[in-house]
C-alpha cells in the first residue's frame, strides 16, 4: 500500500457471543429478578379482578352473587392464591430495594438503610391496620 492511500474497513461485525434463553436459570438471584418481572403480570390481574368486584356490586345483588360464584370456582381460586403469592414477592423485593433507591439524609448524615427499610415496613403496618379498621370494625 502506497503512503497517503487508506485501508478500507471490513466489512465483518464481530457479534457477541450469544446468550442462552435460559440465562436466568444460572443463578437464584436471576431467576428471582424474572420471577418480580413476572408478579407484575399477576398483580395486574388483582387489578382486574377488583374492578370486576367493583363492577359486579354496583350492578347489583344478582350480578354480586354470580361474581361469588365465579370467584369460587377452582381456577379462579388458584389462580388467586397464585397471584397472592407473586404479590408478596412482588411487595418484599420492593421493599429490599426501597434502601438502596431512596438514600435520606438527616443534615449531614446518612439514614441507615435497616431504618428506611423497617420505616417501610412500618409503613405498611400502619395502612394495613387502617384497612382492616375501616373493613372490619376492629
């Protein structure tokens, strides 16, 4: 090649290795990651299933009754207790990232993440016993 004259660039792209479907496997803190994202499939049908409560009841006694019935047949309750339990997971990894998300400072030092994280709790306690006061007259 003369002096002054530039190579041209190839034309191969080197790719990646690639990754297996089932990467999340290798790992218990892989699969629980894709377990979370998948919990927000099942906390979106307690969404649905609460706005079909809703809607059942304010069409009235005859639509309230089917909806219990539909609500009691075996497939609807797993499926309940199924999303019951993605929803648990779903409100625990929230909650362990809540410290590493919201750093709270008091003037010139650092809340310990244990507090944020049991403030959370505390939190939830509070709005639990709300709920079950204004629910159940306890």
């Amino acid at each position: 090649m003369s002096q002054g004259q530039v190579q041209p660039e190839s034309r191969h792209r080197v790719l990646p290795p690639r990754v297996s479907t089932w990467w999340w496997l290798e790992k218990g803190s892989y699969f629980v990651f894709i377990l979370r994202e998948l919990s927000c499939v099942f906390v979106a049908w307690f969404v649905v299933y609460l706005l079909l409560l809703v809607r059942a009841v304010t069409q009235g006694d005859t639509s309230y009754q089917e909806w219990l019935a539909w609500s009691a047949t075996t497939p609807i309750l797993l499926l309940n207790i199924v999303s019951f339990l993605f929803v648990i997971l779903h409100a625990v990894t929230f909650f362990a990232a809540a410290p590493r998300a919201m750093v709270v400072k008091v003037g010139p030092n650092t809340v310990p993440g244990g507090l944020v994280l049991a403030g959370h709790y505390a939190g939830l306690a509070a709005v639990s016993a709300v709920v079950a006061w204004l629910l159940l007259g306890v």
